[in-house]
C-alpha cells in the first residue's frame, strides 16, 4: 500500500514538472482577418488565476502591443488587445501574430497569424505571410578581387530579421565549375533587413548567388549573376582611357605633320614658280645667243673669205717663183 502511495506521488511530481507535458493554455481570436476602427479580441484558458503575457508582432517582427494579464477562477480569459488604428509606418497592413505566454507553465506560448487589410473579407484576404528576397550583385566583377552583395528580405513590405546565421543560413554560391560553396556564416548585418557579403570569385565565369530567406516558417528565394572576368571594367577603363591618349597624341602629332604638308605644298609652289620664270629667262637667253650667232657668222665669213684670196695669192706667187 505504502509503495502504491509513493509511486503515485512520483508520477504527479512528474508530470508537474514536466515541461509542456499538459500544457493548459489555448489562445483565440475574434476574427482572422481585421480592418480599421476593429477590436482585436483574444479569448482562452490557462492555469486559474495565472499571469499571462499577451504579444502582438508586426509584420517586420518588431513587437506592436505589449500587455499582461491574469486568468479568472476557471483559467479562462477574455481580453480586448487593440482596436486597430489607420495604416501607418508603425502599424501598416500586414500579417500580424498574437502569442500568448505562460508564466507558469515553463515558458509555454501559443500563436496565431491574423491579418490587418482594407477589408475583412476572408474571399478576398488570405491569412499568409509572404518573405521576399531581394538580391543585390554586380554584373562584372574581377577574378582575384573582392565585390560586395546585398541581400534584402521583407514581409508584407517591411524588413525582417536580424541574425544572419539564422536567415540565411541555407544561402550558397554556385560557381562556373559546378560546384557550390555556402555562405551562411559570411553575411553582415547593415541594417534590419539588409545583408552584404564580401566575396571573392576564384574562378573565371558566371557566379550564381542563391539566396534562401527562412522566417516563421516560410521561405522565400532569390538569385543574382556575376560574370567574373580577367580583369574588372576599371582595369579596361583605364586601357581605354589610356588607348584615348596615346590617340590624342597621335592626333596632334599628324596635325602638326599636316601643317608642314602645307607649308611645304607653299615652297613647292613657289619653287616652281620660280622654276617656270628661270627657264622663261633661259629661254629668252638661248635666243638672245642664237642672234648673237648669227650676227657673229655674218661678220667672220667676209674675212674668213679674204684670208682665203691671200692665202690663195701668196700659193700663186710662191709657183712662179719656182718656175723662174
């Protein structure tokens, strides 16, 4: 009898101080779905007469409504949490979470997703949560060199998350070769939100950023491209902006070479000219010589015939005197 007692003592201590093990905590609410001017009404059961505390998340997890309060006799509760107030920056529409946690049974909390819209038609608003990922990479990048990417997660439009190793935990790269390389523990936090990771590409080719955002139970993906080149578009700008000097000069240099052109086509020109006047004066001298000539002629034949006669006088005298 006594070690009846005993081993049903034990097994209540047992299951008191089991976590969870009979956890007596159900939440609800009054609507899924929740305009402006409604009240978001949450009801359920705890432990009797138990302090509860009551959270509502928005959409970019940052806690909107914080409140505590306590059970009835019975454990159950009834509790208008908010009215909903127009859309703003700190209350946009969204899907939103209430939890409700226990102070008294080891930490245990329970949730729920509702959604604050324009309207509360069900037909027309899902209770989902959408993530989005963005992913921010350059087009070209060198081989060797450090090139930074962004990455960008939201729901409903506003950032979510904060610890990167959590987020984007199952993030990789996959390289020109093949294979794939993971990035999860290589993100920087630049804000809530908004990630970047320095990478550099060992191999030429396409990079691929594969980007898998893990919140709340939904994942979301997002990709970008690097091709990765020998060289990175500074490298050829500055060939090109050097290619653009030495052809600068080259420019300068033929249009000095033009200007000599031209200056030499001037003392050709006048070379010439001068040619053409020096030949005219050749001309006119060659004529002048032929005159003098001919002149010349005409006065030497009269004595070049009369030294012929005496020439031809003296042979005569010459044969007579022989003959006497």
């Amino acid at each position: 009898m006594k070690f009846q007692i005993l081993f049903s003592a034990l097994v209540v201590l047992l299951l008191v101080n089991t976590p969870n093990s009979f956890s007596e905590l159900e939440l609800s609410t009054n609507s899924k779905v929740y305009s402006p001017e409604h009240n978001l009404q949450i009801y359920g059961t705890g432990l009797s007469e138990e302090n509860l505390i009551i959270r509502l998340f928005a959409p970019d997890e940052t806690i909107a409504k914080f409140d505590q309060i306590t059970t009835e006799l019975d454990g159950s509760f009834n509790y208008g949490l908010l009215i909903w107030p127009e859309p703003s920056t700190n209350f946009p529409y969204g899907t939103y979470t209430v939890e409700v946690i226990s102070t008294e049974q080891n930490g245990a909390s329970k949730k729920i997703d509702v959604k604050f819209s324009s309207t509360t038609e069900l037909l027309d608003v899902t209770v989902e949560r959408f993530v989005n990922t963005l992913v921010f990479a350059p087009e070209t990048a060198a081989i060797n060199q450090s090139f930074r990417v962004f990455v960008q997660t939201t729901s409903d439009g506003l950032l979510i998350g904060n610890d990167p190793t959590e987020l984007l935990k199952t993030t990789h790269v996959h390289l020109p070769s093949g294979r794939s390389i993971s990035l999860a523990n290589a993100f920087n936090v630049l804000h809530q939100g908004l990630y970047f990771v320095d990478y550099t590409a060992k191999e030429e080719g396409t990079h691929v950023f594969h980007v898998v955002a893990f919140s709340q139970g939904t994942t979301s993906h997002g990709s970008a491209a690097t091709n990765v080149l020998s060289q990175d578009l500074g490298g050829i700008s500055n060939q090109i902006i050097k290619l653009n000097s030495i052809l600068d000069e080259t420019s300068n240099e033929l249009d000095n070479l033009k200007s000599e052109i031209k200056g030499f086509d001037t003392t050709l020109e006048y070379a010439s000219s001068q040619i053409d006047e020096n030949i005219g004066t050749i001309s006119d001298s060659v004529k002048f010589i032929s005159e003098a000539s001919s002149q010349l002629n005409a006065l030497m034949l009269p004595i070049i015939a009369s030294i012929g006669l005496i020439v031809a006088l003296q042979i005569t005298i010459l044969a007579r005197r022989r003959q006497l």
